[in-house]
C-alpha cells in the first residue's frame, strides 16, 4: 500500500514540477527513490531495471541511502526477505557473452551430489570452444586443478575447493556466444553438473579416515585419563626368582609385594613336583607373618586404647573448667553480688550462663556415652568368658575323645597321601630303569622314609583305635543313631540322593543340595549324623597325592545282601 503512496507522488512531481525535468521513463530516477525505500528497482512490468542492485544491502552501487528519520518520511519499510529468487544477469567475458536463461523456466536437473565432489561436467558447450575459453569462463568460480576436454561438446573440471562447484552448477542454463558471432558452431546452451571421480572419492576417504584417526586417538587419550592405574607386572617362575620371593617373604617392608607375586605363581598353575618344596617353604614364611600381623593389630588396639583414655581424661578435665565457669555465674547470679550489676550487665550475665550450662550438658553427655561403651564391652567380654568357663568343666573324656578322632581322621589322610606316593614311585621304578646311581639312592631313601612313616602312623592309628575303645566301654547301651524326626527325614533324603550318586559325594555337596530345601542346615549336623550310621553311610578317600577327597557313599543295600 505504501508503495503505490510513493509511486503517486512520485509521478505527481514528474508531471508537474518542470524545473526537475525527471520524466517518468528515466529509469535511474525510479531506482533512486526504490533504493531510498529499501525496494529492489522494478520497473512498471515487474522486471528490473537496474543490473547493479545489491538485495543484500538494500541499495544500488553508487547511489547514497536516505536517511530513514528525514521529516516527510513518517515509515520505516521493512527489511528485503533473503528467500527472494536470485536475478541471472548477462556476463561479459573477453572472448565470449553469457547470457542467462529464462527465469519462468524450471531449473536444470542435477544428479546427486557424491561425496567429496569437486569436479563438474560441463555440457553444450561450442564446437569452437578451447580449453582456454573454459577457464576464462569458469575460472571466475575458483581455482583449477585440471580440466579434460572431449573432442564432442563436453568437458570434465577439477577445482581445488568443494564450495566453488556450488558457483560453477549457477552457471548451468547459460547460452554462451563466442564474440559477436552468430555462427551455430560458435554458439552453445551450457549444462553443468556434479561429476564422480576417482581422486575426489579418494581424497575425501582419506579426509575421513584422517578425522576418525583423529576421533579414535582423542577417545583412547580420555579413556587413558579415565583408566585407573595397572597393577605392576608379575615376574615369571623360575629358580631365581623363586630364592629371591623367598627372601622378599622373610622382609616385613617387601612381604605385600611377595606375597602377591605368590599368589599369582599359585594361581597360574606353576607348582609341580620339582619345585613343591619351595613353594611350600614361601607359603610356610606367609604363614609365620600372621603372628607379626597380630602383634601390629595388638599394637593399634593399644595406641587405639590409649588415645580414647587420652581423650576421656582431657574430656573430664574440661568438663571440670566447665563446672568451675557455671559456678562462677551462679555465685555471680546470688543476691548479694546480683543486685551491683546493671540491666544490661544481668542480662549478658544470664545470656552466658545459659550457654555455658548448654556446652557442658553436652560434654557431659558425651562422657557418659563413652563410658557406657565401655561398660558394655567389658559385659559383653565376660559373657564370652562364661560360656567358655562352662564348656571347660564340661570338657572331659568327651573333648577327649573327639580331639583323638580328629586327629585320627587326619593321620589316616596323611596315611593314604603316603601310600600313593609309594605306589607311584614304585611304579616309576618299575617303567623307567634308573640311569644313575645317585637317583637310585634318593628313590631308596624316599621309599624307606615312607614305610616308617607308614609304620609309625599305623601305630598311631591303632594306639587312638585302642584308646576310643576304652574310652566307650563305660556307656550303657548304644544310642540311637536317629535321635528326631527331622533326622529321620535328613537320613531318607540323604540315602536317595546318595543312591543316584553311585561314586559318591562330598560332604560339601550334600549339604548344598540340602540347604535348598532348609537352609539352616549345617556342615556339621550332616557329618555328625552320616557317622552315626557306619551300616548306612560310609565314607571313601578318591583321589591320588594332594587331589585327595573324602567321599561318602550309600551302602545299606550291601547290610542287607550280606546279612
């Protein structure tokens, strides 16, 4: 609406101001004032009529604005929109004139562009175009690489920027001239588009494997960062490095690090028969540090002991400064001293005295917690020492009697390990024949050694077997192996699960399978009532040297067939 407001006056003052002499055909006039309100310069036809416009910057090269806050111009005309289609206009060139298509034209088609594109095929050209016309014409683009022209009308070009292939497709719809002529071999409709080419695809592969190089090297620097430190390397097993962990075990400062390099020697599977000795001896040294680790323990409980009496008896002496201060204020608060105090004075006063009493409940509180503890430690001490007393004068024969059994059960394990041990040897003697005379005689001396431990172990066995016969004549009668119900159950289960087991299982596993069902059972009932039961339940040592394994099998059936 405006416009047309403009456009009148405009006309008004052409036709009747003569001094002016501005005809309404003049088309710089027109565009002056278009350019002053901001407008691209359109004639009366809707074309424009000035090729120098600039829409970017709302003016015309060469023609100063107006100044928007002028008297007589009461609006402000809005800003040009940036979707407004872009104008082609005619390019002069030295050898040649382009001239643009019709803009109520649809554009050209173009393919789609590949990846990395900087080469553009140039279709239409003149049969007398030279490559030296290509690069005037399209050099004003950007810069050229390469250019491969074919003997038909067409050509491929390189440029080294992606962003000047998007200059050069703007000249696609083009005619070009070359000079004045108007021969048809000198004259041509440019068609230009995006091209594939090896060394673009290729560069820009490239490029992206630079920048995934780049991403992959910053992501492994920030998981570095976030990764917390690797434990230090573990040495291998050897000779020497064995003698030396042994020395490092004996070291208290060196035992953390020894003792882990242990661990990992074991875990890897390293002991075998040669170096059995060694290890046991280094797992023998870890063993006698646990007393050393006591004894610091002790020695942490005592500094931990001392610094909390350290603490109650500075408590109690500020709990004592404390009592002194109340005191102070409540002799201070008696008649006799209270009434020489002014307002303010009496009020300070017992502002004070409230806080002091306040910080001294606290302490004190503080101090009867501690000592509370203290009291219930030494409570709970003496209840541990109680039953403890009871259980010493119950102890009698029957404390005996199950220490002799346990030692029995282990001396029968050391036994069996024995006797493996021979029957391997001696099998080794009878496959390979000795090859020196010392091997023989350290196989000999093995052997010896092992019978008289076998011996002497017997002897044992027999003096505990003896000695629990004895111990068991007194009792009247035999108890009953099935003392409750719930026994009677664990003895049914036991014996079905023991049926479909024909080789056995261990004690372990039976109390697992158990525990699904009550999970309050333990290890130790279990054993306890398979032992009472020889006719029952049996149990069978399987296994060679250190694999050995206690199993316990189901035999009533075998009662049965034989009785």
């Amino acid at each position: 609406m405006w416009a047309k407001w403009v456009y009148r006056g405009l006309r008004n003052i052409a036709m009747d101001s003569n001094s002016l002499a501005m005809p309404m055909s003049d088309p710089n006039a027109w565009a002056t004032a278009m350019n002053n309100l901001g407008m691209a310069p359109m004639s009366m036809t809707g074309q424009p009529i000035m090729s120098d416009f600039d829409p970017s910057l709302g003016m015309m090269t060469g023609i100063a604005p107006m100044n928007p806050m002028m008297p007589g111009l009461g609006i402000v005309p809005p800003p040009v929109s940036q979707d407004m289609p872009i104008m082609k206009e005619i390019i002069h060139c030295k050898s040649c004139t382009l001239f643009p298509p019709n803009p109520n034209l649809p554009p050209p088609a173009t393919r789609e562009r590949p990846p990395g594109c900087k080469t553009v095929f140039v279709g239409g050209l003149p049969e007398n175009a030279t490559e030296q016309l290509i690069v005037e014409v399209f050099e004003q683009c950007g810069s050229i690489i390469a250019i491969r022209k074919s003997k038909k009308n067409f050509c491929h070009i390189r440029f080294a920027e992606e962003h000047t292939v998007d200059k050069a497709l703007f000249l696609s719809g083009y005619r070009i001239r070359l000079g004045s002529s108007t021969d048809k071999k000198d004259t041509g409709r440019l068609h230009v588009d995006f091209a594939q080419a090896r060394d673009d695809l290729y560069e820009w592969e490239c490029r992206q494997r630079m920048l995934a190089r780049e991403e992959r090297h910053r992501r492994r620097i920030e998981e570095d960062r976030l990764r917390p430190p690797s434990p230090p390397p573990i040495v291998h097993f050897s000779e020497h490095e064995c003698s030396q962990l042994g020395e490092k075990l004996k070291d208290d400062s060196k035992f953390a690090e020894a003792v882990r390099v242990l661990l990992t020697w074991v875990e890897r599977g390293e002991v075998n028969r040669r170096n059995a000795n060694n290890i046991y001896s280094m797992i023998q040294s870890s063993s006698s540090h646990i007393r050393r680790l006591m004894n610091e323990k002790a020695a942490h409980e005592k500094e931990m002991e001392e610094a909390k009496e350290k603490f109650k008896n500075a408590l109690a002496g500020i709990l004592v400064q404390f009592e002194q201060i109340v005191s102070v204020f409540h002799a201070a608060s008696k008649q006799k001293a209270w009434d020489h105090f002014s307002k303010a004075q009496r009020k300070n006063l017992d502002m004070w005295r409230k806080q002091a009493e306040e910080i001294r409940n606290i302490h004190n509180e503080e101090l009867m917690g501690i000592r509370r503890e203290e009291e219930m430690e030494m409570s709970d001490d003496d209840m541990e020492d109680a039953p403890e007393s009871k259980d010493s004068d119950d102890s009698g024969p029957l404390a005996q009697v199950e220490a002799l059994k346990e030692e029995n059960d282990s001396l029968r394990c050391q036994l069996d390990a024995y006797r493996n041990e021979v029957e391997l040897l001696k099998q080794e003697q009878g496959k390979a024949q000795p090859q020196r005379s010392e091997e023989d005689a350290t196989r000999q001396q093995q052997l010896s050694f092992l019978q008289q431990a076998l011996q002497g172990m017997q002897k044992v066995q027999e003096n505990n077997f003896l000695f629990q016969e004895k111990e068991s004549l007194p009792e009247k009668g035999p108890p009953s192996p099935v003392k409750s119900e719930r026994e009677a159950l664990l003895v049914g289960i036991i014996s079905t699960f023991l049926h479909v087991h024909p080789f056995g299982a261990s004690i372990e596993y039976i109390c697992s399978y158990l525990q699904r069902l009550d999970t309050k059972i333990s290890t130790t009932e279990v054993e306890t009532l398979l032992g009472r039961l020889p006719c029952t339940f049996k149990q069978e040592l399987t296994g060679v040297g250190a694999s050995l394994e206690k199993r316990w099998k189901f035999c009533g059936f075998e009662g049965i067939k034989t009785a």
